[in-house]
C-alpha cells in the first residue's frame, strides 16, 4: 500500500558510477525519503538484478520502498516492492495476473484525463505528473497545467505526486494544489551534498499547503 503523508519521491539513475550512487544513497536515505524509484537506465557494465538488490538492501533497511521503471519482469527476481509504468502497457492486464498481489503500482500521466481514469479504474496506487516545470531529465514530458492536476483530483482519491523541474525555490508555486509529493532527481542527487539538498526540499515541502 502507498503511503499517503507528504513526502519526497526520490529517483536514482543506476548508470551513475556505482561508488556515487552508493556514497549519495547512504547519505539521503539518513534523512527522510517516502519512496525510491530505479529509473530505467541500466548499463551493460552493471548486471542489473545485482544492482537492484543492493539498493534494495539499503532502502528496506530503513523501511523505504523500492519501485522500479517499467523493468516489471524484475520483480520476481529481486526484493523490489513495485513498478512505475512511463505509459500504459498494452498487456497490463497479464502483468498485472503476472505480479504479487501487494505489488505497488504507479503510472506517469501528462496533461491526458483518459490516463488518469484508467489509472483509477485499474486500481493503480499512485500516479505521478509530469513535467511540472521544465527539466532536462524529465525533456520527454510535456508541461502539465495546474488545471489538470486539479480535475485529477476530481476523479481519484489515489496519491498524487509531481515530477519535473521541481526545486526548493518554485515549490511554493504548488501551493493549493492537491498532491501527496514530489518526485525529484537531478535536484538532489546530482548536489554536492544530498542530504543538505534532500532536506532542504522536505523543509519547503512542509511549509507548502496542499488542497
């Protein structure tokens, strides 16, 4: 089950030199993070199930979910809690038959309704926006009006989480939006110093109101 609290939704790239990634993963998840996500960018260099349980093996440790990008088939393989789709699989329905049963699930929508409907229909446990604002790690998304996140609010209760170009400095401009995170990359683990970086987004994030 997703958790329901405000919080970050931090993304890593697993092609980052794995002496980075481990170094800056131990130092934010010291902090305060609601959920990870293994972006789906894996090198021939890293065996990938390898990876994955590493990573896993540090966030469950401290009682963090680990979801991976679309890699689906991973799940039985590995200790991952649950999967991010970029977009509607057409065979969802057999992957779905195909997952444990308390497999989280999560979709990206833009600025298209039918996505979140079918999100709520299916019985997915969270959807994620973007992009929000512009972003070079989220360049293949369309930006998301602020109108759209509110109808989705309209039609599901499901946690709703924000992605793209989101920093400490703009947060404020979600103020009265209905969402239940935020989804940040770059913004943190590309800083010098993650955990500064990590809490100041958790300090902005506190002082935001959310409808």
């Amino acid at each position: 089950m997703i958790k329901t609290e405000k919080g970050i939704y931090l993304v890593i790239d697993p092609s980052m030199p794995e002496g980075t990634l481990f170094d800056k993963l131990e130092r934010v998840l010291s902090a305060s993070i609601s959920y990870l996500q293994i972006w789906d960018n894996y090198t021939e260099s890293k065996p990938a199930i390898s990876l994955i349980e590493q990573i896993c093996a540090i966030c469950h440790s401290n009682n963090i979910p680990v979801i991976l990008n679309n890699r689906w088939e991973y799940i039985h393989k590995t200790p991952a809690d649950g999967v991010h789709f970029d977009v509607i699989p057409a065979n969802f329905n057999e992957i779905k038959k195909a997952l444990p049963e308390k497999t989280i699930l999560g979709l990206t929508c833009n600025n298209n309704l039918e996505d979140v409907k079918w999100a709520d229909t299916n019985q997915l446990d969270y959807i994620s926006f973007c992009s929000v604002f512009p972003s070079k790690t989220s360049n293949s998304c369309d930006l998301v009006s602020f109108d759209t996140i509110k109808k989705a609010a309209e039609i599901t209760k499901m946690p709703i989480f924000l992605a793209g170009g989101i920093r400490p400095e703009n947060l404020d401009k979600l103020s009265g939006l209905p969402f239940s995170g935020v989804a940040v990359v770059s913004g943190i683990m590309s800083a010098e110093d993650p955990r500064q970086a990590l809490n100041q987004y958790n300090n902005k994030l506190n002082s935001t109101s959310c409808a």
